[in-house]
C-alpha cells in the first residue's frame, strides 16, 4: 500500500530537549516536504526536499532541521525545542518526474501532534 | 511573494451546490490544486487544473482561469460528509505547494 508514514503520532515534551519526528515514504518519490498547521494559519511548508541531500526552507524553517540522506525517509529534527512549536505537523511526498511539468499530487502522513510545555 | 485567499466558513444545505473560490498571486505559477481535510485527518488531494477551464471528477468540478489569477472548487449534491476544510494550493516555481489558510465547509440538514 502506497503511503507516507509519519512517526510518533503524538509526543508531549518539555523546553529544550531535543526531538525528532520520522517520515517515510514508499512510493519512490522526488519530492517530499514538512508543514506545519495551526488554527486559522493553514499549512505552512517548513522545509522541502527536491531529492536526496537537496533540502531547502520553506515559509517557517526557524527552529528546525532536516535531512534527507535516502530517498524514503525525511526528518525533522527540533535541536531545542520551544512551545510556540507546538503545533500539528504533516510530512508529505510526491512524484516530479520533470521540472515544471505537471503537479503531482502530494500524499500526506496522518500527522504529528506536539505539544512543548 | 506568493498569496492565496480563500473564504474562511462556508454554510451550505445538504443536497445543495457550493462554490469555494481562491485567488491566487504567485510568480511561476504551474497549476492550481484542492484538497480536502476532515478534521483529525489528513489532507487529501481533490483535483488539479494547469490549463483554462472546468475539471469535473464525480460530484466535485474545479474551474481555473489564469488570466484571473482565480479558481474555484464546486461541489455537487452536498452530503453530510462534503463536511470539512478545503484548501486550495499552488506551486511556486520548482518548490512544493503552498497552501491557502483553509476553508470550513458546513453542510447543514
């Protein structure tokens, strides 16, 4: 089964210690990227990556990291996290076999719910 | 820059049509695209349209014109589960979509 697959699900954590938030996906794909969304804001990208060890931010990249050292897997590394960084989180994939050629559709994980106290 | 803007709350009656429109200000622009979240739940992608025009998949339509900058999602024979957020969604340049902040779709008895 085709998926992105985003762990933990939910993870409550204090100021300051370090996290890291996994993503895989299946599908082989180019593309993957890491947003954020709070109410009344949307989805904001965070940080994207074209292809393996090509990452570059998005709207809000402050406070985070990434890598992308295989094709299937994206994380998101918080070094110290913050509470304003509590927020639900959503990492997604999709196929670009040619640039500026059509949108692939992205493929979403089920999300991340972290709370920062 | 890019911007997106899209209603917040939109109420409709089950059985009804509905109208979500999205402007768009984006350099680069390749598409437009919708997606769909419930609450809880992840976005999923709706439809997609590159060119002028109207995109019919089922009971939802998805209309683009270019020239407007403007787009819009209809949906059809309005069901209780049509209820949730819809976003709409371009791509900038090479990057991955940027979304618009969402708009919550009631669909009433």
């Amino acid at each position: 089964e085709a998926q992105v697959t985003q762990n933990p699900r939910y993870l409550i954590t204090v100021t300051g210690k370090k996290l890291t938030v996994t993503c895989s996906q299946n599908m082989n794909h180019e593309y993957m990227s890491w947003y954020r969304q709070d109410p009344g804001l949307g989805l904001r990208q965070i940080y994207y990556s074209m292809n393996v060890e090509v990452t570059d931010k998005g709207d809000v990249p402050e406070g985070y990291k990434v890598s992308r050292k295989e094709k299937r897997n994206f994380p998101l590394i918080l070094e110290s996290p913050s509470p304003n960084q509590t927020s639900l989180y959503f990492c997604a994939s999709s196929a670009d076999r040619s640039r500026g050629g059509p949108n692939q559709p992205q493929h979403f994980g089920d999300g991340t719910r972290l709370s920062i106290l | 820059g890019q911007s997106l803007e899209q209603p917040s709350e939109v109420t409709a009656v089950e059985g009804a049509i509905v109208q979500i429109n999205c402007t768009y200000q984006t350099s680069g622009f390749y598409g437009l695209s919708w997606y769909q979240q419930h609450d809880g739940g992840a976005p999923t992608f709706l439809s997609y349209n590159a060119l002028d025009g109207l995109e019919e998949t089922g009971r939802f339509s998805s209309f683009l014109s270019r020239s407007d900058s403007y787009g819009y999602l209809l949906l059809q024979e309005l069901q209780m589960k049509d209820s949730a957020s819809y976003f709409c969604a371009v791509r900038r340049g090479n990057t991955p979509l940027v979304f618009g902040k969402g708009t919550r779709l009631s669909v009433i008895a």
